[in-house]
C-alpha cells in the first residue's frame, strides 16, 4: 500500500518537474529570468525547445535579449551577455 502511495505522488509530480524546462534554463544561465513572470518562462523555455533552425532561434533569442534587457535598465541593472543557447542547440544537432 506504501508503495502505491509514492508512485502516485510522484505520478503527481512529474508534470511540475517537465514544466520547469530543460536543464539549461535558470536563472544562472537565462538572459532575464529574474525579469519574467513564471508562466514567461515555461513560455519561453517552450519556445526554445519548439525551434527547428537555428535563424529563427537567433531571431528571436535577439528579441528576447532587447526585452530582457529594458526589463533590466528600468532596475538599473545592465544585463550580462549570455552563452547562445541557439549554439547549443545547433551543436547538439537538434537546429539546422
């Protein structure tokens, strides 16, 4: 009976572990993170993970950085350029 205690609660929580993203993204390693709301980053973590090729990843990997970083400004904190994760992302073959 213990046991099927446990695999339900962790039936119950594996959606939450899948929502929060891949590895990669946190706020260590995201431009912005600190700025968006939680439901921008299962947004935008989503978004990554949805590309196909890599310019359209770069186009919006762009986007998100200008809007990160007037998020940033109005704190009075200039953003710190981040690793591509559309570089990754290539070099893991997963963009062409």
């Amino acid at each position: 009976m213990r046991a099927r205690h446990v695999l339900s609660g962790l039936c119950l929580c594996l959606p939450l572990v899948a929502a929060a993203g891949p590895w990669r993204a946190g706020p260590d390693n995201s431009a912005g993170w600190r700025w968006m709301t939680p439901a921008e980053r299962v947004e935008h973590q989503r978004r990554l993970r949805g590309f196909t090729r890599y310019d359209d990843c770069v186009a919006y990997q762009r986007e998100h950085h200008v809007l990160m970083g007037e998020r940033a400004r109005r704190d009075g904190v200039e953003l710190k350029p981040h690793r591509s994760v559309c570089d990754e992302l290539r070099a893991e073959g997963r963009l062409r």
